[in-house]
C-alpha cells in the first residue's frame, strides 16, 4: 500500500493558543517577545498587529512605535513545542503514527486511516474543521511522501490532495523553499533567477550536486519520494493495539462495555491465532474535550480470555468519568508473552496449580484488593524460623530446596515473638511455668532446647533455644530463651508459635 | 439377621434424607481416614462440595483446628489440587503443613485487611472449580454471608473451611457443620519424655442430617488415629531429633 502522510501547519500557532487561553485579546493587537542580547525581539504578532506592519524577528521598540496601544507578552521558551506535542496527542485520533514538526506543524502518517472518513479529502476537511473549531487556523495537505505534504500547506492550494504519485506535477510551480532548503541554497537558486522549482527540476543531477550540495539533491529525492524518510511517532505505537471511533461520542457505562468487549474480542482474536497471551492492557479514553483517561489490567499469565480480561476492566469502567463523551477507545497490550498450550480435557481434573481457573480467580483477586495480597511460600535454605519460607507471587515458580520435616514447627507462628514471664529450673532446662497474656500456663511435657543461631552475615543479635512444651490443658506451644543462660542476669523469654 | 436390618435401615435412611431434600455431592466421596467418625455424616460420607464452620475460643484452639484441617485437606488435596487460604490476620507458619502430608508450596495465601473483602474472595474462591478447598479465617460471619457462601459451592463443588477465630457469638449459619477442635494432651510414644504426636478433643456440634458427637483424635504416621482404636505398628515416619 502507498505511504500518504498528512501536514499541517498552524500558521499563528502561538497566538492563537494565546487566544484560546485569553478569549478577551481576540480584536488586540499584542505580540509575544523573548529577551535577546539585551532587548526584546517579537517572535509572534497578532493578526491585528501583523496588519499594522510588525513582524516576526522585529524589536519590540520599533513595534511600539507602530502602535503605541501594543501589549507585549513573554514568550516561554519551548512553549511552541510543548502546545505541538499537546496537539499531537489530540491527533492520535486520527491516527495512530503522529509526529511534531517544529516550529510550526505536525506530521501525520494516515497509511489506511482516510477510508475510515469516507475518502481523503473529507478526511483532511475533517481534520481542518476539528482544529479550527479548537481556535486554530490551519493549512493542511496530504501527499505520499512527507516532502510533498509539507510543501502544500505552506506552498501550495489548500486544503489539497494530491493524489498517488502526482507529487512531481504540484511541485513544477513551488519556490525553492519548498524542498525544505537551508536558505543559503534558496537565496543563491533565486540570484540565478531560478524563482520555481520547476526550473531548475530538469538540470542533471551531476549540475545540481556540484553547484548546491549533497543536501539539494536529497531533499528533490525525499520530495519525490526515490529517498525514504522516516516519521518519529510522539507515542510509540504498540504492536498489539486495536481503536474503536465512535461516530457519536459515548457517555454511558453500557456504551464503555460494549467497545471494550468489541475491542477485547478483535485483540484476543488475533492474540489467539499468533497464540500469544497478553499480561497486561492498557485501555485509553479520548475524550471529547482532548483530554484521555485510562485503565490499566495486570494479568499473572497470558491470557487471551475476552470474558475473563472483560471482568478484570469491569470493576474499572465506574471510574471512568466521560463528561462530554468518548470520541475513541484505544485498547493497547503493552506486554504480550507466548502462551502455554493448553491440553484440553473431558474430565475436570483437579489440575492444582496448572489450573487457568486458578490463575484468573487470582487475577480477579489482586484487580479488586490490589498487588501484593495473594502469595505463595517456597522452601527457603535459612533456619532462622522468619526466614525460613520466602514469598512468591508467580504461580509457577519452583524451587530445588526441599521442606525439611525433621524438626519440630508450630502451626501457626506468631509474626513477632511476644515476650513471657517464665520460671526456669537450671540452665537449659525447659522452664515449669510460664506466664502468657496474664495467665499461667503449668509445662507438662517439654522437648528441647533446639539452638537455632542468627545467621551473622545476614544480621545481628543473640541465638534462640528453642523448646517445645505442653501446658496442662493440653496446649502446645513453641517458646525460645535469647542468647546464654548467664547467671544472675534475668532472661528474656518469648512465645513464638502454637503447635496443633 | 442383624446384618440384614441394618442394612434395611440404611436404606430406609438414605430414602429419608433424599426426602429431606439433601443431594449426595455427585460420586466424589473423599475418604478423610476419619474412620468410625464417619458415621455421624449423612449417608457415611464426608459432606464435600460444603461450608464447614470451625469455631475457635483462643489462639491455642486455633492451632489445632489449622491441625484438624490439614489432615482434612491431606485428603482433599490428593491427586495434585490446590487450595486458598484467605484471612486478614494470618499465623499459619507454611513448613508445618508438611506434616500433615500438604506440599506447602500448593497453597495460594490470600492477606486482606478487612473482614468484608475475606468473605467477598471466600465467594469469588469458591466458584473456582479448580481449586481442592477454601479456608478462610474471620470472626464472625452472617447468616446471609454463609449462604451466599454454600450457594456458590453448590455449583463449583468446592469443600469450604471457615474458622472463626475468638468468636464468642454463635449464631445460626447455613454451614453444613459446626466443628469445635481443642488440644488434649498427647502422649509420648513407648513412655519417652518430652511432646507426643498432636491429639484433639474434636466435637462436631451441629451436622446438617447428621448425628453429632465428641472424639478423641490424634495425628500419626500421616493419618488420623481414633483413641480408642489399636495404635498401627507401622513406624513412624517422622524421625524426630531435638536436643
């Protein structure tokens, strides 16, 4: 298919933010200035004031002297670029590959996209009538090659198409210029009176290059077409992403859920074929007004399930807020992974782990509660008891260590220990009773010590001896003493967990 | 001829319950190695595919009903299944239900904040048909929240375990069971000092269809161990080496 791409220039770009900013200074005449080498220097005029004969580049001194009634605003540095990338983002509606073109333009590549409008010139109409309602007046052309379409509006008959290959016939009757020349080699084309690029288009290549340079004769190629050139997109473009424009612009929830299960089918669809699953998707919103919301969905595996990826969007939908109304749905998959063929099954085997149903119920789980409350434990090479079981979140994680079973451990472990009142016999015997949350629990049966080092390149403080007691109800419990049996000096004792 | 009554009356027993509305879970009876406890269940099957309610008063109580549990689920967990573990304010130390004969690793925890979200993923768990059981541990639970519950077993076949921790209110729930488990004091094997295997005062108060009563249950050579019944001669299989 032919690359068309789309320019468009905005001829009082600043001024007419300016304007949509400050509706009040439409009729004034006011130029935008920026100190330079001690004065200031005008670098945009108001409509108003360009026809009062000031200019571009002009010192703010002699603009005033044109008119006294002249309101001078700071200019910003960078602030052109950052309102074209803000109008960038805005085309993306038009299509996915949108590119800035400073000081003054943007460039959009609209292979495939104008047959979704009806045709290329309602599609530019379209695109011209948009931003003019926004404030801004716009000269726009499309064309195959980037080079052509930025010679249009700035050059040319707007707004205009040309047509597949018909660049070279619109460009006979363009100034040098419009090649995108420095302008030195534009200055020295006219002194030889060469006013259209027409006249000089015939001359041989080897005249062109010995007389203007390499450059002359790649930028004839870029406007041709013979040379490629490349757009740098604003956002790169995800290589799973499905769009969805709405003719009338969507406000309700059941409207949301009905794109976002058309858009999740059409992407599970050709998920499905590659027999990829996505691990993440991101849905974004354009508004009506410009601005975009989005959602965003984590999954623990891939998945290419529309039901159970709409479920997981599902909850999200109420947070959306659509005010005017969505223009556009954009369904991205930033993260995409192979999936794992599945074996299907006559029987419903309980598959542990393996489970898929598993695997989303998790999803479900962790998009209401959030990341971070559902886990697994894994054996871990450490004694220390807290250190013992490391935390997973992957479902499908394993380890080579094994459980150990040759040690005694208590079914539930208390997270911290919590200290006891104890009355122990002799050093490293198993205390006769011991006191917990007020009340005095008399050992019957004990078992221990079982000395349990604190591993010392990992942290610092005492051993723990471990004993294993049994009050007289029955009760089991796991109790350590810290550190040495010294004498005189009183004990810290502590309960650490139950055992069944 | 006694045989034979016995028999006549099981059946007319089962003709009963069928009467009274209770389905058999499908033909997936689970032996949980309960032995001669199995006879207070409807028609001698451990009810799956249910809400099991366990009431505990203190912490220590919570440690043998995790214990009574896993035993349940050594069983239920056979043939590879996994299970969800779901509480606000988890004590359950994974290593030690390898004594109970559950690879650790196979049990998903899930940590929320507030009781509400417990009983919320207990329901969402439950619809799983994947999963082998489903313990949540909260304090109190409704009429309403357990119904809602037993509803969603009732189509994925999922057995349920809440615990109640320290609960003092009992009130009427549409568990199928009530359980209470305490500790009793063990017994060191061969008169050797120190901690014997874990043994239980296990009562079950309520069973739907049931006839409730009190046993004596330990825990040994991987397998549930009625008092009174002969200890089995098979070594034990834990070696135990403290000291």
């Amino acid at each position: 298919m032919a690359r068309r791409f789309v320019s468009i220039w905005f001829p009082h770009l600043m001024t007419d933010w300016l304007i949509r900013c400050r509706p009040a200074l439409r009729q004034e005449a006011f130029v935008l200035a920026i100190p330079d080498h001690g004065r200031m220097i005008v670098t945009a005029a108001s409509r108003t004031a360009q026809l009062q004969g000031i200019t571009k580049g002009m010192a703010v001194a002699d603009a005033r002297a044109l008119i006294g009634t002249l309101q001078v605003i700071d200019d910003k540095p960078g602030q052109s670029n950052r309102i074209l990338n803000a109008l960038g983002e805005w085309a993306i509606r038009f299509t996915p590959v949108t590119a800035t073109d400073p000081p003054d333009g943007l460039l959009l590549e609209v292979t495939g996209c104008a047959h979704l409008w009806g045709g290329e010139e309602v599609y530019l109409e379209e695109i011209v009538t948009r931003l003019t309602h926004i404030g801004y007046q716009v000269r726009a052309g499309m064309a195959d090659t980037i080079g052509a379409a930025w010679a249009i509006p700035r050059f040319g008959q707007t707004p205009a198409v040309i047509p597949a290959g018909e660049q070279m016939a619109a460009l006979m009757d363009m100034p040098p210029a419009a090649l995108r020349l420095e302008s030195a080699i534009c200055e020295r084309l006219m002194k030889l009176g060469l006013r259209q690029a027409g006249s000089f288009i015939g001359m041989p290549r080897t005249v062109l290059r010995r007389r203007f340079g390499r450059e002359m004769l790649l930028r004839l190629d870029q406007f041709t077409g013979l040379e490629d050139e490349v757009i740098q997109p604003l956002l790169p473009v995800e290589p799973y992403q499905e769009r969805l424009p709405c003719l009338e612009p969507i406000v309700t929830g059941t409207g949301i859920e009905i794109a976002l299960r058309r858009l999740l089918e059409t992407l599970c669809q050709r998920l499905s074929q590659e027999e990829k699953g996505l691990r993440s998707a991101v849905l974004k919103c354009y508004k009506v007004d410009g601005a975009i919301e989005q959602l965003e969905i984590g999954t623990g595996h891939p998945s290419h399930n529309t039901n159970h990826l709409f479920k997981l969007f599902e909850s999200k939908i109420p947070t959306i807020k659509p005010d005017l109304g969505i223009e556009l749905f954009v369904l991205e998959a930033p993260k995409v992974e192979d999936v794992r063929p599945l074996q299907e099954t006559f029987w419903n085997a309980a598959g542990g782990l393996e489970d898929v149903s598993i695997a989303e119920l998790i999803d479900r789980l962790e998009g209401k509660t959030g990341k971070g409350t559902v886990h697994r434990y894994l054996p871990a090479e450490h004694h220390w008891p807290e250190w013992s079981v490391k935390p997973v979140v992957s479902l499908h994680e394993k380890t080579d260590t094994s459980w150990r079973t040759d040690r005694r451990r208590p079914i539930q472990l208390l997270s911290r220990p919590e200290p006891i009142e104890v009355a122990a016999p002799i050093p490293d015997y198993p205390p006769m009773h011991f006191r917990y949350k007020g009340k005095v629990h008399k050992v019957k049966k004990a078992d221990g010590p079982e000395r349990i080092e604190s591993e010392w390149w990992l942290q610092q403080g005492q051993h723990r001896d471990y004993y294993v007691v049994e009050d007289d109800t029955g009760s089991r419990y796991w109790l350590f003493r810290l550190g040495h049996y010294t004498g005189d000096k009183p004990h810290a004792w502590f309960i650490h967990g139950f055992f069944a | 001829m006694p045989a034979e009554k016995a028999a006549i009356i099981a059946g007319l027993q089962r003709e009963i319950l069928l009467l009274q509305g209770f389905k058999q879970a499908g033909n997936t009876s689970v032996d949980m190695g309960l032995g001669r406890v199995t006879a207070a269940f409807p028609n001698a099957t451990f009810p799956t595919g249910a809400i099991h309610e366990f009431v505990s008063a203190a912490a220590e109580h919570t440690a043998a009903t995790a214990g009574f549990i896993g035993g349940l689920l050594n069983a239920l967990m056979q043939g590879g299944g996994a299970c969800i573990w779901i509480s606000t304010c988890r004590t359950l130390f994974p290593p030690a239900l390898k004594t109970f004969g559950i690879e650790p690793e196979r049990l998903i925890f899930v940590d929320l904040k507030r009781e509400k979200d417990v009983l919320w993923a207990m329901e969402e768990a439950l619809k799983c048909e994947g999963l082998a059981a489903v313990i949540g541990e909260v304090k109190d639970v409704s009429f309403t929240a357990s119904r809602r519950l037993q509803l969603a077993v009732e189509q994925s076949r999922v057995t349920g375990f809440i615990i109640r921790r320290e609960s003092t209110v009992f009130n009427t729930t549409a568990c199928v069971s009530r359980w209470r488990i305490t500790s009793l004091a063990s017994e060191p094997e061969d008169g050797l000092p120190g901690v014997g295997y874990p043994r239980w005062n296990v009562e079950l108060l309520k069973i739907r269809n049931g006839k409730p009563g009190i046993w004596q249950i330990e825990w040994s050579t991987g397998r549930f161990r009625l008092m009174d019944e002969p200890s089995s001669s098979a070594p034990p299989e834990l070696i135990r080496k403290i000291g």
